[in-house]
C-alpha cells in the first residue's frame, strides 16, 4: 500500500526556468533537483529573445511537494528570474529528432514513403542508411521512432521538451 501510494506521487512534471546567463548556471539549477532526489528526463536550456537571458525547459518526475521546494530554492539562486511549473495542458510542446535508418536499395522507396507520411525530412540519402529529421510531441517521435525501428535505427538523438506557456 506505502508503495503503490509512492508511485502515485511520482508524475512528470514541467519547469521553466528563465535565468541570467553565467557560468554554472545549469549545473546549480541541476543540483537543486539532484539533491532532492528528483529524475530529470529533459533538460534544454536557449537564449531567449533578450540578449543575456536564457529559458532553461526541464522534465522531471517526483513528487509534488517535494517539486514545490525545488521551485523555491530555484528561485533563491543568484541568477534565477523565475522558476515555475507549468502546466502541461496549457503549453506548446515540440521535440526534435535526428536519426540514420538501416536501409538498403530495396528498402528505401519503403522508408522514404513512411517518413513523408509522417512528416519527416530527409536529411541525406547513402547506400547503406537514411538520415532523417523529424519534430513534433513527443508522442509523434515516440512513434516514428517505434515505426522505423522494423528497419534497424543505426543511431539517434533528441533534443528533448522544448514548451512555452500559451
């Protein structure tokens, strides 16, 4: 029962983080969540529209109220402007994925139909593989990844949640 009420608690969060630039800024923001025992599955950080400041994205799971403290230390380090939780429901979210796909000559009619159908670009063509871009929620990515891992995914990288509040 203690456990099962553990795992309850423990959900996906989304924190925005709008900082100062400086040195060891993201590395303080990911202690914070480090020493409160919190997992973070996305960290993006970009220079915002305002030279000198950056949006830092993260996903993280745990618990809620132990997020509520993280939120507050957050917002006492030196060059945190703010920190919030946002809610999922109320954000545009995208992520970026890059990948090569296992294809050889017969195939790749085959893979090239599947990744236009699924809105990815190609982003180069070789004998023995096909680099391909794709963006959307990570439900699309998840996906497409699932999709084209019948052909064998030789290599991939995700930027992770990228999110602005609407």
């Amino acid at each position: 029962m203690h456990k099962e009420r553990a795992l309850k608690s423990q959900s996906k969060h989304l924190v925005s983080v709008y900082v100062q630039d400086g040195p060891g800024v993201s590395i303080r923001i990911a202690l914070v969540f480090a020493r409160r025992g919190y997992n973070i599955e996305s960290f993006v950080g970009s220079e915002t529209n305002k030279p000198g400041f950056s949006l830092v994205n993260i996903v993280a799971s745990g618990d809620q109220e132990v997020l509520h403290q993280i939120i507050n230390q957050l917002n006492r380090l030196v060059n945190v402007l703010e920190a919030r939780e946002i809610d999922p429901k109320q954000t545009l979210q995208r992520e970026l994925v890059l990948f090569k796909v296992n294809v050889d000559a017969e195939q790749r009619p085959e893979a090239v139909m599947i990744a236009q159908a699924a809105g990815c670009e190609i982003i180069e063509v070789l004998p023995e593989y096909i680099s391909l871009q794709c963006v959307g929620t990570s439900e699309k990515i998840d996906g497409v990844v699932r999709i084209f891992s019948d052909f064998g995914i030789r290599e991939l990288m995700r930027t992770g949640k990228v999110f602005l509040s609407r």
